[in-house]
C-alpha cells in the first residue's frame, strides 16, 4: 500500500512518542514527530496527508499554526489534540475547519487511530470521484465524442473549444441524430463547470403543466398534489451546465419566466417567496429553425436572443464526406469489442453504397446500420448485399394492400411515433392532432409502443 505520511505536533515529547508509536502500528503509516509549530511549517514540502497539532504550543497556539497550514496546503486534514477540556475553543477550532478536536485522555490514542481511518476513507473516496471525473473528462473529449475530420467538423471541433473557455450561452442545430446532447456534454466536461452537474431535459417529453414545476421546483401544497418541495432542474445544475434539448417546445407563457430568470440570475419556486441565487451555463438545442419560429410568433424574439449566444449548426451526416466511412469503421469496431467478436472490414462495394445514401436519420442511423451488417454478414468483410437501411416509407406507403383511412392513419402516427421517440406531444404537434387522439389508439392497442 502507498506510505500515508502524518506529522504529529506536540512539545510534549513523552506524549508525542505514544501517539507517534501507537500509529506506526500500522505498517503503511510514515509518522514524523514535530517540537514547534515552526518545524512543522518548514516541512510542509514533504506534503504529509495528514497532521495532529498539540493546542497550546510554546511558540503559536493550535489556531495560528492551523490558519499558517491552511494557507500552504488548504486540503491537508488536521487534527487537534488539546490538554484543554474547554467547549469554546473545541468549538472555534471546528467552526475553523478542523476535521477533528480531541482531548487528551487515557481513550486519546483509540480515537485518534478511529478518526484517521474516517479521514483516510474520505480521502480515498474523494481521489476516486476525481479519477473518475478526470476519466468522464477524457471520454467527453472533443476527438472522443464526435469521430470525422472532415472541414465542417474541423469547424465545429472549434467552436466547442471557443465554448468551454468560456460561460457564454450556446445554442446547438442540426437535424435529429446528429449529435447535440453529445456536443452539449462535450462542452460541459471541457469547461471549468466539469466538477458541477451537467443537467439535461428534453422540453418535448415534458407535459405542459408540469413543466413550470420540472424546470424551476416548487414548493409544498404550491398545487394539488405538490406534497413536498420540489427542486428544479435549474437549482440541480447551480454552478454547472443546463441543457435544454428541444427548447422550441417551451410553451409561450414560460417563455418570459425563463427569460426573467436569465436575465435576474435567480428565481423563485412554485408556490414560493424565496429568490434562489443562480450560477447556471445555459446550452439549449432545437431541429426546428428558430428565427423562423419568432417570425410565426411561437418564440419570443427577446429569448432567442439571450439564448442564442454561441450558435454551433451541427451538419448532416450527407455532408461530411469521408467522415461517413471513417464513422462506419469506428462503429464496427466498437460492436465487435463490445460482442467479443473480430471487427469486419467493408468491400469497396460497400463503401461505395455507404457514401451514396442520403441518410434522413444521420449518425444514429448509420450506427443501427452497422450494427445489422455486423451481424448478418456471414464473411470477414460486409459487402453491400449486407447492408439495409430503413426504406423511406412516405413513398411506399401508399403501395401495395388497400387500406381504409382509419388504418393509414394509424401507420403516419406509428411512424412519427418510431421517428421522435414515442413522444406522444411532439408528434402530435407534428401531426396538427390532438394527443388525446393517438392517446386513444395506444389505449385501443391500435398502437403498441
């Protein structure tokens, strides 16, 4: 096990040996004894992972050489070891930030050895949490979450980049499966927010009446059924990064409290008095066309604006070139990895059909399509007998069998339904029908999601 070095303080050297013996029972502990708080500071260097310092000292008392470690090395725990049973200043050198008081008595060494192992423990959890980070970090990196080199994403590599070095608001486009989320985490986890929460709601799966409560929280008996508070999404994310995934279908009467709670840095809960003081990086996205949805009157043009801050339109998969096939290989090997498999290679015929296909679904398309190839494929390589994509069905739909009107009804709303997810709101919208309508097919097993 790693050496666990600890300084003990105390001019006592009679009572400094015990402690100092006591704890190298332990055969992974290095302990260092100290006479002075002077001596203890001019060692500091050596970066101990934890110091017990003796209260009353002959040249500073157990505050000033605490105040003095602090100041060198702020994460350092330490521990007071005081011949003083006095409450005042137990509870002085707490309110300082000590992670322990103790007094000195016949149980003095059996509580001294119990908080060490609590803090070593502490300590071990939180350079877990950190390696974790550090790894969440390197897998958010920019090269990581999105694979190509085509221009356009050389272009949009750099623009991430310009986001996460600063708090500007940003706002991502693209179609659906191009990868906003992925971009919105990408940014988060490159910026200095990357030790906060990065906290994403999708706007569309959110009920109307319930988004008000979702985004800002509220408080007990704030509605019928508001049983308890409830903290917002905004609240979650304070000090991190919200994203706010298909921010067009905020509904118009919300529209200006998000945009008093950009603008004030704080808001309050429903049902509630209280202003809540904000720190929140806002990144939103959207399919539809903005400025298209101001001109028609369903966003307001004041909360685009202070929404749009850093635009980054993500391209279609169609038009990123080679980055198709690089796409297709990564997505290959990464399905063989993950079956145990050997990864399979691609024909010339098959890059060829690749790179011809126009892909409405984008990289969550090609992704499914790989993966279909890799298993159907009985040879090292797939050729393009082994690749299918999902026919586009507007075309065909009206081929083959006749139906009545009620059953090519319910084969539109099942394929918007595969198309966003199942969600019922969005493609009602979509559609121009109510929800109550394709609520009433799934309810009559018309349509099974």
């Amino acid at each position: 096990m790693e050496t666990y070095r600890i300084f003990i303080v105390d001019d006592d050297p009679w009572y400094g040996e015990i402690l100092a013996y006591h704890l190298s029972l332990n055969p992974d502990h290095q302990v260092t004894r100290f006479a002075s708080g002077k001596a203890c500071l001019a060692s500091l260097h050596q970066k101990p992972h934890l110091i017990t310092i003796d209260y009353s000292m002959p040249d500073m008392n157990g505050a000033e050489l605490f105040k003095q470690i602090k100041a060198q090395h702020p994460d350092i725990p330490v521990i007071v070891i005081s011949g003083q049973d006095d409450v005042s200043t137990a509870i002085e050198m707490l309110k300082l930030g000590v992670s322990d008081y103790l007094v000195k008595d016949d149980h003095t060494k059996d509580l001294l050895w119990n908080a060490i192992l609590r803090i070593r423990e502490n300590q071990q959890l939180k350079m877990q949490v950190e390696q974790l980070r550090e790894e969440l970090g390197q897998k958010h990196e920019f090269g990581n979450v999105i694979k190509g080199n085509s221009p356009v994403i050389r272009k949009i590599f750099s623009l991430m980049e310009k986001a996460a070095k600063t708090n500007i608001n940003v706002s991502v486009t693209g179609e659906t499966g191009t990868g906003k989320e992925v971009v919105a985490k990408a940014i988060h986890y490159n910026s200095e927010r990357k030790r906060k929460p990065f906290v994403a709601v999708n706007m569309a799966a959110i009920p109307r009446e319930l988004v008000e409560s979702e985004l800002f929280g509220h408080e007990k008996g704030s509605f019928t059924g508001a049983i308890g508070r409830k903290i917002g999404k905004f609240e979650e994310a304070n000090k991190g990064t919200l994203f706010l995934d298909e921010i067009a279908e905020l509904d118009l009467s919300l529209q200006s409290k998000l945009l008093r709670v950009l603008q004030e840095r704080e808001l309050e809960r429903v049902g509630g008095n209280e202003s809540v003081k904000l720190d929140v990086r806002l990144i939103v996205a959207t399919h539809k066309n903005l400025p298209e949805e101001v001109r028609a009157g369903k966003f307001r043009e004041d909360l685009y604006y202070r929404i749009m801050g850093l635009p980054i339109d993500l391209p279609p998969l169609r038009e990123r070139g080679n980055d198709i096939l690089l796409l297709a290989k990564y997505f290959l090997e990464e399905f063989a990895k993950e079956n145990k498999a050997t990864a399979k290679g691609l024909t010339a015929a098959a890059r060829e059909k690749l790179m011809q296909y126009h892909y409405p679904g984008n990289v969550r398309e090609l992704k499914a399509g790989m993966e279909l190839a890799a298993v159907l494929c009985d040879d090292a390589e797939i050729d393009a007998k082994d690749i299918s994509f999902a026919p586009a069905r507007t075309g065909s739909m009206l081929t083959g069998e006749e139906k009545t009107l009620r059953q090519y009804t319910v084969q539109i709303v099942k394929m918007f339904l595969e198309k966003y997810d199942n969600n019922v709101l969005k493609v009602a919208d979509k559609l121009d029908v109510g929800k109550s309508t394709i609520y009433k097919m799934i309810q009559d097993k018309e349509i099974i999601l």
